[in-house]
C-alpha cells in the first residue's frame, strides 16, 4: 500500500492510489457491538443514600437483620483464627471486609435456589442454615463438616477449594433445572483469580448458550492471594467478561450491601423467568490474610489496607442506621454480647464433638468406594484402631 492515501473516521475507510492514478475505493464500517459497565451503589462511603433504595431497604429490621449477619460473621471469623493459631483449626480463611457480599446474596435467595460457594462464603452459608460448628469441623479436617443438616443448606454445595472448578458444577445444576422447568436459580460464588481459569471461560460459554438460570457472583476482592487485581487480567472490569460469552455483566460496590443484595436479587429474578445468566462483579477488598497460612504484609502494603478499612460494609451500614435513628450504642453492645456467645457456644459444640474415623475420608469422598482404594480404607480402619487402644 505505499503511496496509498489512507482516511478513516468512524463510518467508512477512503483508500486512495497517488497522484495520477484513478483508483478509488471505500470500505463501509459499522458498529457490531459496543458496551458500558457502571458500578451500582445506593449507600456511599460516609453511609449516604445515592440512589433510590429498594422496599427490602426501608423495612428497618430488614436493614438490622443483614447487619446482625455481618457482624455475628466477623466475630466468627476473628475467633476462627485465633483457634487456628492455637492449633485447634487446620487453617482458615476469613472473609474480614467481604462480608456485605455474602449476607447480600444470601439475603436474595429463595429456600429453593441452590448455592455453590468457593471457601469463604461462611455469611452465605450461615444465612443458608450452616451451622458455625459445622464450620469449624470443616477447617478442623473433619469431612462431617460438608454434611450440613439443615435446609435449604442442606441442598446447597459444599466449599470448594480448587480455584473455579466449581463453575462447571454449578452451570450443571443450572442445566439441570431448566430441563426440570423449576422455577428456581444457581448462586455461584469465586472470587476475581477464578476468571482467569478455564473453567470459569467453559462454564460461562455453556450457560450464555443455554440460557441457563445461573448467577455468577465474582467476590473481586483485589486479590488472588499475592496476585493483585491488576496482574491477574487486563479486562478494566471483571463484568464485562460476561459479554464475551453473550449475557449481562453487572459491576456493583461490594461494601454496599444494599447494593449487592438488589442486584443478585433483579439478576435471580431474571434467571428463574427464563432471562438467562448474569455476572455479577462484586467490587471490595480483603482486608485480612489470604488464610491463616499466609501473610499479606509481604506483599503489600499498609496504606492501601488502612484506605480500604475507611470503606469497610459493616461500619457503613452501621453508620446508615445510626444516622437514621435505628441503632445506638446501647443496641450495639447487646448485638456485641449476643454474637459472642452464639460462637463460644459454637466452638464449645466443636471442641466436644469426638474424632471422626479415618475411613471417612474415604466414605465422604465417593458414592462407592472404587476396588482400587479398598485395600487403603481397610489399612486405615486397622490403624484407627491400633492408634485408638495405644
């Protein structure tokens, strides 16, 4: 193309041959597709309402009610730790700061809808009908911790640890229930490092093709343990994955949990009316280590955790409340109290519950035992018992 004259402007493309010559020619363009990604809120920062509220949120005790499952949530958590340090926990991963995520989706759902949660959906779950000591047996290596007993968790999924390999599981419950032609949806919770795994790009491939009745809810924490957000992917947002595969991706402020609770509640509602998928990008900041395992001061640094705790969910929907004559000190000292003693009584039901045997890490792993692992339950019961008499 040399000594071709070359102009573009947004609807066509004039290409030109030089001085003398007679070729002309021009190329029409036209917009396939293009896209806008807004960050929803509806209370700021300082505990300011910026945007209409939802019904849900001008019933006070609705308001309460999500703030009691916050907080009953970072208690649990700060004592989980410190049993783990203390070595009566394997290891844990606490969801300080990301708590507003986990109480708003939760509080969306319907008994019949069905969560598939990574590992650090405890507020989800608790909401759900887990108990906290089912929890702490969980992180405590007992397999009877996945064994939830009360509904609607007892049909919810366990955690999953893998990163994204619960998207296909989830996509497949989906699938399951369209061909059932239930009016119920899909939940499924991973944070921003499990987009960038091919299991997240299949699963949301088949669920944007089969219109399936599934929300995925990115926890976009900022953080894949040492990896920050911004050397996990190159996308500006994490919603707008979402388009590539043919459905909605919405962003919203994941310390709102107004916010997060109306949008998984609009974007469900869609689901369970035929509306197909939706991604839901839930925008905050892990406040604490990836797991007790880990240590965060090495790999970043204090300001931009001490700009995080200014923005933090529990202390926003408290100042919301305060402001609006629905909560005082008084309330909060009580609420203090009463969580404290929900967990003591939780870990006290943990510390008293007997070993499990070591053939439950067989029997809680397949429906049916395969031949191949027979030999190796039947050692480790023989062990169990040789260690059980001394």
């Amino acid at each position: 193309m040399s000594g071709f004259l070359t102009r573009v402007n947004r609807r066509c493309i004039t290409i030109a041959a030089p001085a003398g010559s007679h070729y002309l020619t021009r190329v029409r363009l036209s917009t396939v597709a293009s896209f806008a990604i807004e960050r929803f809120q509806v209370l700021d920062e300082k505990g300011d309402i910026v945007a209409p509220l939802p019904q849900f949120a001008t019933v006070p005790d609705e308001l309460a009610a999500m703030y009691r499952a916050m907080v009953l949530t970072r208690t649990f958590d700060a004592k989980a730790v410190a049993m783990q340090r203390t070595g009566k926990l394997g290891t844990f991963a606490s969801a300080l700061g990301q708590e507003a995520v986990g109480v708003g989706l939760a509080a969306a759902m319907r008994p019949e809808d069905v969560l598939v949660p990574s590992y650090r959906e405890q507020a989800a779950q608790f909401m759900r009908g887990m108990t906290m000591a089912h929890c702490l047996l969980y992180w405590g290596g007992d397999e009877r911790g996945s064994d939830f007993q009360a509904e609607p968790a007892r049909h919810d999924f366990p955690n999953c640890v893998p990163i994204g390999t619960q998207v296909p599981h989830a996509v497949g419950v989906a699938y399951a229930m369209k061909l059932r032609k239930q009016k119920s949806a899909v939940v499924n919770v991973f944070g921003d490092g499990g987009t960038s795994k091919g299991d997240f790009y299949e699963g949301a491939n088949f669920a944007g093709v089969w219109k399936l009745p599934l929300v995925m809810v990115v926890n976009n924490n900022q953080w894949a343990i040492s990896l920050p957000r911004s050397r996990q992917t190159a996308a500006e947002t994490i919603a707008q994955k979402a388009l590539a595969v043919g459905f909605e991706g919405r962003q919203v402020d994941g310390n709102d949990v107004i916010a997060v609770r109306q949008v998984v509640e609009e974007a469900l509602e869609k689901a369970r009316g035929g509306g197909g998928p939706t991604l839901v990008e839930a925008v905050c900041y892990r406040l604490c280590d990836h797991t007790t395992a880990d240590d965060a001061t090495r790999y970043r640094d204090a300001e931009s955790v001490n700009a995080a705790w200014k923005v933090e969910p529990v202390a926003r929907l408290r100042d919301y409340l305060a402001k609006h004559g629905h909560w005082n000190k008084d309330k909060e000292e009580a609420l203090q109290h009463e969580c404290a003693g929900e967990v003591a009584k939780a870990v006290a039901a943990y510390e008293a519950t007997p070993p499990g045997p070591p053939e439950h890490m067989f029997d809680h792993l397949y429906a049916k035992v395969p031949k191949a692992l027979e030999e190796q339950r039947a050692l480790a019961i023989r062990l169990g018992k040789k260690n059980s008499h001394g």
